[in-house]
C-alpha cells in the first residue's frame, strides 16, 4: 500500500542549478499539491492540481514549476536554486470537490541549497 | 478568509499527564476539521477528523470535538506516552479542495 512516494529523501544543490522534486501516487486521487515546511512557519502550499492538465499557483509559487500530465504523477521543479529554497518539501494528495477527505503526505524530501 | 490558528509550543509534558492542544479556526463556509501528527523525519499522517458540528474524532486516545460555537477544535489526550512525542497540525478544508493549516505545536513527553 504506497500511498504518496517522493523521491529522493535527501538532496544537496548548489546555486542555480535545477532539479525535479517526484511524487507519485496510487489512490487515484484527483487533487495533488505541493507544500515547503520550514520552521515556526508551518506549510506553505506551492502549488496544487485538481486534475491531469489543470495546475494553479498556491501561496509561494515563485522559483517553482509543475506539471500534471498523469493522475499519478505531480513533479515539482526548481528552475535555478537558491539557498532561500532550503526547505522540507512535501507532496500530498486528496479526493478532489469530497470536503470530508483528509489529505495524504508523502515523507517529505529535505532539500538543501549551497 | 480562511486559516487556522494553532496554540504555540512547544510543549513538554511528564509520562502520564494530560494533554490539551488548542485550535480555533476561521471559515465562511462548514469546513471539515482535522488533526495530523508529524514524527521527526516522517510526514503528516492523519491522526483524526471531523466533518460536522459536534463530531467527535477520535484515534490512539486522542480525541477532539467540532464546536462550531466556539469556532474550535481542541486535541486533547487523558494520559500521554513518550511516543507522542510530535508535532501536530491543526487543518480544516473548506467545500472543494482548499485545505488550511496551523503552524503546529510540538510536543514532547519525558518519562
């Protein structure tokens, strides 16, 4: 039973380079999103997906891109990493417009930007 | 508009003692409310939720109640254990998919 599955845990950047944050999940849940965990701030949402082809921008979106080509999969990219970007990222999906659901997390992948 | 606001911690507790974490939130329409906890280096799971007025979520001897009077949602345990020792995340969702959290409380439990 997977569930939510990110990848990798841990990854170390320098500046300005880019890499792709993975999620992917099994429940066909219709409604993805992205969040950044730092402390005494709690969750941030990034951005968010309601379904394969509709992506829209949360919270903190800048310096972040997505895609939802499939239902399964939500990739998080970062264009040119900065150190502000040093984060705990974390993937969650949900039953989409099912106000009861609750959300599911991935573990997280814990990023640090040099 | 929409948010959650969540007792700040941290909170350090002896084995045995009672526990009361508070959230109160803020919504314009009937949101369902719900507790997550977060180990060190895990993600959130779900801990329990309620979906309307004065449900009762309950869960490993957690419990909270839906109070819309109060506009709150109050997690407490009778007896706390060293493995409560987390974080936890007060979070409501409104109709659709928008989901709002607190900005956590940690809790730790010495023996």
């Amino acid at each position: 039973n997977a569930g939510v599955t990110q990848t990798p845990k841990f990854q170390v950047l320098k500046t300005g380079q880019s890499m792709t944050l993975q999620c992917a999940q099994d429940m066909n849940h219709e409604y993805m999103s992205w969040y950044r965990q730092d402390p005494g701030m709690g969750l941030r949402l990034i951005h968010y997906s309601v379904g394969a082809g509709i992506t829209d921008q949360g919270e903190v979106p800048n310096g972040y891109n997505v895609s939802r080509s499939t239902t399964e999969d939500f990739p998080l990219r970062l264009l040119s990493a900065a150190p502000s970007q040093t984060s705990v990222y974390f993937c969650a999906s949900s039953y989409s417009g099912l106000g009861n659901q609750p959300q599911h997390f991935g573990d997280g992948t814990r990023l640090s930007i040099l | 508009g929409d948010s959650v606001t969540q007792m700040e911690g941290p909170v350090t507790l002896s084995e045995e003692a009672f526990l009361t974490i508070n959230c109160t939130y803020t919504a314009t329409g009937y949101p369902s409310l719900f507790w997550y906890v977060q180990y060190p280096g895990e993600g959130l799971q779900l801990l329990l939720k309620a979906t309307k007025a004065d449900d009762k979520g309950s869960n490993k001897g957690f419990e909270a109640t839906y109070r819309k009077e109060t506009t709150s949602f109050h997690l407490e345990k009778g007896s706390v254990q060293v493995s409560d020792s987390a974080v936890y995340f007060c979070a409501l969702r409104v109709t659709g998919n928008q989901f709002y959290f607190g900005t956590g409380t940690s809790l730790t439990v010495i023996p």
